[in-house]
C-alpha cells in the first residue's frame, strides 16, 4: 500500500492530561458527550502516560467533554507537537 501524502494525514493535537483512572475515565467522558461517532472522529490515542493524542478538528468536542464530566479531568497543555512538552 501507498504512503498517503501530507496533506492527507491526519492532522493531531496532544493533551497533558491529569486526573484519577484517566484510560477508563477519558474514553468514558468523550463517548457521553460526543457519542461513538464523536469518539471515532477525535480518534483518541495514548501516546505516554498523561499524554493523549486526539484529531485537531475534534479538539474543542474532547475538551468540552472534559469540563462537563462528573471526574475532574484536567488538560494542562495543548501542543502540536511532542516536542512542546518538554522533557
């Protein structure tokens, strides 16, 4: 299979997230909010703990879910790329 072009990828956002339970709770707060459509779309994936990836479209929908959810999921930093974390 071909590699697909750059301006086809698809475009990422990752989030520090803090928070208890954060796996279980984070795809919880995104699918009540959102539903399974709305999770499909932003595409959630951890990459290190704490740190989600999610679809730059969807962005301002994931974190909307955060603030309405019951848990306390905090987002501490948005950033294009890994590197904007720091080490």
């Amino acid at each position: 299979m071909k590699a697909l072009i750059p301006s086809h990828k698809e475009r990422k956002r990752y989030l520090l997230l803090k928070g208890n339970d954060l796996k279980k709770q984070v795809d919880s707060a995104i699918k009540d909010f959102v539903g399974s459509l709305g999770l499909a779309e932003a595409s959630p994936k951890w990459i290190k703990k704490g740190i989600l990836s999610v679809n730059r479209n969807s962005l301002d929908k994931v974190r909307a879910s955060f603030a309405v959810w019951p848990e306390k999921i905090e987002v501490l930093r948005v950033s294009g790329t890994l590197e904007g974390f720091g080490k």
